[in-house]
C-alpha cells in the first residue's frame, strides 16, 4: 500500500477498516510507484472486500501471511508464504526452499532460539 501499512491504536492493520474510497486511493497512489501485479496484505489482514477490490484493480495475486507452500488449488488471492528472518537457521532455510519444511520441525527449531 502507499499509506495503509500501518497499524491502528489496537494494533490490528487498518487496511480493512477504512472506507473503500481511501482503498482504492491508496492502492492507485501504490500502483504508480510500485507497477506491480502482486499484493501483500499489511500484517495479514484483509477480507473479501479487499480481494475484490484487488482483483477489480488487475492485481493477479495476493500474499497473506499464511505459512506454507502456494498450491494450485489455492485461492490466488490468499496465497501462504515463508517468513525468514534471521531467526530460521541455514537448515530450516533449506528445507523450506527444497520443499521439506515440516511444522513440528520449524517450531522445535525455533523454540530452542528463544
């Protein structure tokens, strides 16, 4: 978004919460910087008024976040995805990129970083 990436006073992302003309003024502002046809909800909130608005302005896809792999069955507009920070050692990395990331396995391996 150009100025909806942000939080609200209860800390729950304001994109789905303000009225449809800020959204759609905000994504236009986006879409002149950023041409892209690919979206990323802010902090993961967002709901069919949102996709809708989405798809009407020609985006082809949506990132939540969601973890796990893009299946083809999977709404385009709700696609999951990987976070990595620098907390996912090497290892989990690789299991993810090679398609053998198990859950189980990634919170274990996060638990013992904290």
């Amino acid at each position: 978004t150009h100025n909806l990436h942000r939080l609200g006073e209860d800390k729950r992302g304001i994109l789905t919460r303000v009225s449809y003309d800020v959204v759609i003024d905000d994504l236009f502002r986006s879409k002149s910087v950023i041409d892209s046809p690919y979206f990323a909800y802010p902090y993961g909130h967002y709901d069919d008024n949102i996709i809708s608005i989405l798809e009407n302005m020609g985006y082809n896809m949506a990132f939540t976040i969601k973890r796990g792999y893009a299946k083809p069955m999977d709404n385009i507009f709700e696609v999951g995805r990987f976070g990595i920070s620098p907390n996912v050692s090497f290892e989990s990395f690789q299991d993810i990129v090679n398609g053998r990331w198990d859950e189980g396995t990634y919170l274990m391996s996060h638990s013992q970083l904290n």
